[in-house]
C-alpha cells in the first residue's frame, strides 16, 4: 500500500462522506489524490480539500482506476454493485454499508476491538453498524476482563442514522411545529418533530425485531467471535440530529463492580468516562456530537440482579464519526501497517 494513496469517496454529497473528507483531514491522512464520487446529478460540483478544488465525478465502472482506497457511503445497492468493480480495479474498498457485515469472507472491523482482522480482507472491509459500533466499544474492554454473556441495550438513535435528508426534514418539520404548522413527513414514515417511534426498518413478523435490532445482534457475535452472548434490543428513533445514545445493562460470567467498570473504561481506547452523579451529569448528545470518543456514564450495579453479576450504564457517541465515518477512516489508516504486517 503506497504511503500517499489515491483515496476515492463513493457518496461524497451525503452526511458520511461529507464526514469523510472532514475526517481524513483532520486527522492528517496522507493522501496523494482524492476523488469525490457520487451520482450524476451531483456530477460537476465541486468540494475544497486541503486548499485545492476537487470536482466531483460521477460514479462509474470506470471510476476506480488508479485507486488505493475507496470508502463507500451510498447504500447496500450501490456497494453491492460498485465494491467488487473497486477490488478488481485494485483498491480497498472499506464499505459503510450492510451489504457485506455478515458474508464470512469480508472482516467486520472496530480498530479497538479486531483490528487484527485487517489483514484477512480479500479487497473489502465493512465498518460495523452504527448503533452496534457504539455499544461495543465500551463493552468490549469489560468483555475482555470479565465475559460478558448476556446483554439488552435500548438504543436512542439520531436522524444522522438516516441520512441528510432524514437530518433536513427534522429541522423542517421542528420549526413548522412551533409556527403552528401541519408539517407531512417525507423521509420518515411518521412525525419526527417532538416524537420518537420505532425504527423505521422493516419488522420480521415471525420475531418482531426490526432490522437494525437484528445488526445489532449478528454484528455483535461476529465481533466479538462469540455466539453465545444472549442479546436483547430495542432500536428507537428520537429527534436528535447526529449523535445517538444507548441504555446497555449487562451480565458477566463473574461478580464485576461498578468501581471496576470505571477502571477498565477509564484507560479503554476510544471512551471517555462521563459519570458525574453528584451534578447529575452523564453523556448526552448535544456533548458526543462533534467527539471521536463513545462517551459513558450512569455506571451503575443493575439492581434486579442480587448476584452482582450486572451493571448498568448509559452510553453516547457520534453517529457520522465514530459510528460511521472516522471507524471506517481509522481502517483506512492501518491498512499500509497490516498489508505489510
């Protein structure tokens, strides 16, 4: 992998792969060229990296060539469609969406969990749901001291998770709101403005468990390369912008307790501990919006379980960086070290 790789953006225009290009420069990636990709109606525009004008172009089959990396952020479709023209061109493609967490030959990669994982990709590698990547990341250190096998988490997800458009109409349709007007919802399939309603993706009917609870599932058992933790979800959508929050309680193999957790937490890559109970402060929002750590707080020994087994806490993070561009951008960066590793 050349140290000032060609770096392509597959849906440059959408709030990802505008956090892309912030990411990959305020983090210092060396990057000899950048091309902005995305669809023919965009084609033409032009964006600002680093001082010079790049215009973006739109998305082809011809669009890889001379490519190193390719960070793809334009939905299942696309990726399932562009991702393997990327690899035969000769780029790595690190893909944003669902089309390939689960194949058994595509790694599904946290850096602070498995990046060892890396260097077994065969041209692709999946950066994790978002939802999921902000659980796991606190949780994986306490796994790691002390298994945990059992875990329900109730997820409090921003309009980021859906896109711009999603992030648009919640403004929209919160300033109709408080003009008094009767505003119809056009990305989401009920009010967004002071209302929260389940996730909108589709529902099995056998389980009752939307889609995104069953990532969360699955993705989890892959990364952590064990089945059997026992997992619970329930995934809600809430009028937030971009940053989403997470009520996770979980049991461990052994007694484990609070003080402990905020030990393991308080040196674990890539979480801040916030768990001020005497100013009843703890992660919010409107503080993991614009942060690369997953914040935690609320620490707490889960009560209904006398055993001491179970801890409670209250975790946030940013779902267009950490839970989206700068986890896909952190592979991006360690993949010179593992090719050659």
């Amino acid at each position: 992998m050349k140290t000032d790789p060609t770096i392509a953006i597959v849906g440059v225009t959408g709030a990802v792969g505008a956090e892309f290009i912030a990411t990959l420069d305020r983090r210092n990636v060396p990057v000899g060229r950048l091309k902005a990709l995305a669809s023919a109606r965009s084609a033409g525009q032009t964006l600002t990296f680093r001082g010079q004008t790049i215009v973006i172009e739109e998305l082809t089959e011809r669009s890889f060539e001379g490519v190193d990396i390719a960070l793809f952020s334009a939905g299942s479709g696309i990726s399932k469609k562009f991702a393997p023209i990327a690899v035969r061109s000769g780029a790595v493609v690190v893909d944003n969406s669902s089309a390939f967490r689960m194949d058994p030959n595509v790694p599904l990669v946290i850096p602070e969990i498995n990046a060892r994982r890396i260097r077994d990709h065969k041209g692709i590698i999946a950066n994790p749901n978002c939802a999921a990547i902000t659980a796991l990341v606190p949780l994986w250190p306490i796994h790691q001291k002390n298994r945990i096998k059992r875990v329900i988490i109730s997820t409090y997800q921003a309009a980021s998770g859906a896109g711009a458009a999603a992030m648009d109409e919640l403004v929209q349709s919160t300033r109709a709101s408080l003009n008094g007007q009767v505003y119809a919802p056009k990305v989401m399939p009920h009010p967004f403005a002071f209302n929260l309603f389940s996730h909108n993706t589709a529902i099995d009917p056998d389980t009752g468990y939307n889609d995104e609870e069953t990532k969360v599932i699955n993705e989890t058992h892959k990364i952590f390369e064990d089945e059997g933790i026992a997992i619970g979800v329930t995934c809600v959508r809430v009028p937030v912008l971009r940053a989403h929050c997470e009520a996770i309680t979980f049991e461990c193999e052994r007694p484990i307790s609070e003080d402990e957790v905020r030990r393991i937490l308080a040196t674990a890559p890539g979480v801040r501990v916030v768990d001020d109970r005497a100013k009843n402060y703890f992660p919010m929002p409107v503080d993991a919006s614009g942060q690369d750590d997953v914040l935690v707080g609320r620490i707490r020994k889960d009560l209904s379980d006398p055993s001491g087994h179970s801890i409670a806490m209250f975790v946030a993070a940013d779902q267009l960086l950490k839970g989206a561009a700068l986890n896909a951008v952190q592979i991006a960066e360690l993949l010179p070290e593992r090719a050659m590793a």
